[in-house]
C-alpha cells in the first residue's frame, strides 16, 4: 500500500517538474496545470496505470487550479473531503472503486443460487444488488457488508424504503473481518488488486460446499470451475469456484 500511495504522489510530481519546466506556474497557472495534467497522463501510461488511475491523474492538478481560482470558502472543501471518505474510502484503503452490479447480475444470482441459499455480499456498495436479489428470491438469507460509511447509510434508506425485506440485512463492517464459514455463496464485485487475499481468506474460511462468485475480476493463476456470461461490456461474466473442500 506504501508503494502504491508512492507510485501515484511520483506522477503527480515528477509531471509538474517537467511542466514547470515550460511554464511557470506563478505566472501562468491554468496552462501550466494543463500541461502538468498531459505529462502526469504520459507518465501514468508508462507505467500502465489503470484507467480510471490515468483518468484522475490528467484531472487532479488542473481541478485543484480551477477550485482555487474560485475563492470558496474552506468548509466546501472539507465537505468534499468528507463526501469522497464517506462514498469512497475503499478506492483509498483497499483500491477497490464504487462498482456498482448490474441489474442482469441479479437475475444471473437469482438462477444460480439454491434454495434458502445463505449468500454473504462482500462490499455492497449503495445495497442495488442486494435488494434487487431480495426481491427475486425473497427465500435467501443475505448479509451485505459495507464499510464506506457513506454507501452504507444509503444501502440502509433503500432497505428501509422497501420496507425491511426479513431475509437481508445491512452491516457496516469490514468483510474481512466476517467469518465466511457460515454462508452457502460469497460474491464480490471488487478490483483485480485484492482479488489474492479474497482467494486466500475462501480458501482458510469457506465452508466445504461454498462457492466464491466474482464479477469479472480473476484469482490469479486460478481457473474458475464456472462461468456465467453477462452482456454488459464492463460487466462480462460472473467466475464461480467451488470451494477445494467440497463438491457442488
């Protein structure tokens, strides 16, 4: 995690060096930030970032110079502080962004689970998924677990608005700090980063006929037993692994 922070505060200086270079940014702030915002792109393809990585870096420094040239008072921006924290903590501390299912993985979910299934979502985001999973399969018992404080709180209005649905319920904690033992099905939408440590805590905790169902992201050098296809184009498959234990 200390490399990755590294890595990212790297770009951004290293690019504002090269621009200052050019520009100086006392005196010409706005092109300046442009141009520091087209190196820190440079550099962040270099060192093949991810997208959404190359995308906020190109943003970052030309935002900060637009918001300052606007005199807002200093509570807006701890307000925004307090919005990204509350919404997005998890890009910060486990560089998972706010993904949010699909609605057809829902449906995908709603096939593919057995009866009265006990199904733990690891990361639950603003609780869409979960709650269109209650209603098409009200026998299941779900926990999703969020801790984006933010997220949480907005998974717990749509519960309630739908009118406490008994089978699911909300928490705010940490999923790796649940005990995945006691479900039939784990399921997790999250980035490719954690996706080693998801293997490892199903392997040490999963129960002998449990399943690990992941959007997308792969377990490094691990087949999936299964596959289910979804037809979004970022969305493209649910990957299903039968934990090594048990047979399903």
């Amino acid at each position: 995690m200390r490399w990755f922070w590294l890595r990212h505060l790297t770009v951004q200086v290293l690019a504002a060096l090269a621009a200052w270079f050019f520009i100086a940014p006392a005196m010409q702030p706005q092109a300046w930030s442009v141009l520091q915002a087209l190196c820190a792109v440079v550099l962040a393809y270099v060192w093949r970032m991810a997208g959404w990585q190359k995308l906020a870096h190109g943003l970052f420094l030309p935002a900060v110079v637009l918001l300052q040239q606007q005199g807002l008072p200093g509570w807006v921006y701890l307000l925004g502080l307090l919005l990204t924290l509350a919404l997005g903590r998890n890009a910060l501390t486990e560089r998972v962004p706010l993904y949010r299912s699909a609605p057809e993985v829902a449906a995908r979910l709603a096939q593919y689970l057995p009866q009265g299934a006990r199904l733990l979502e690891a990361g639950c985001g603003d609780g869409r998924l979960a709650m269109q999973l209650a209603t098409l399969r009200p026998d299941l018992q779900i926990l999703a677990l969020e801790n984006a404080w933010g997220s949480w709180l907005l998974a717990r209005l749509r519960w309630w608005h739908a009118g406490c649905p008994a089978g699911l319920a909300f928490a705010c904690h940490s999923f790796w700090k649940e005990h995945w033992g006691d479900y039939d099905a784990v399921y997790a939408f999250l980035s490719p980063a954690p996706m080693p440590r998801v293997w490892r805590k199903f392997l040490a905790e999963g129960a002998p006929a449990s399943v690990l169902v992941s959007n997308t992201f792969m377990v490094p050098d691990v087949q999936p037993d299964s596959r289910i296809p979804l037809g979004g184009p970022l969305q493209k498959e649910l990957l299903i692994w039968c934990h090594p234990h048990g047979s399903r």
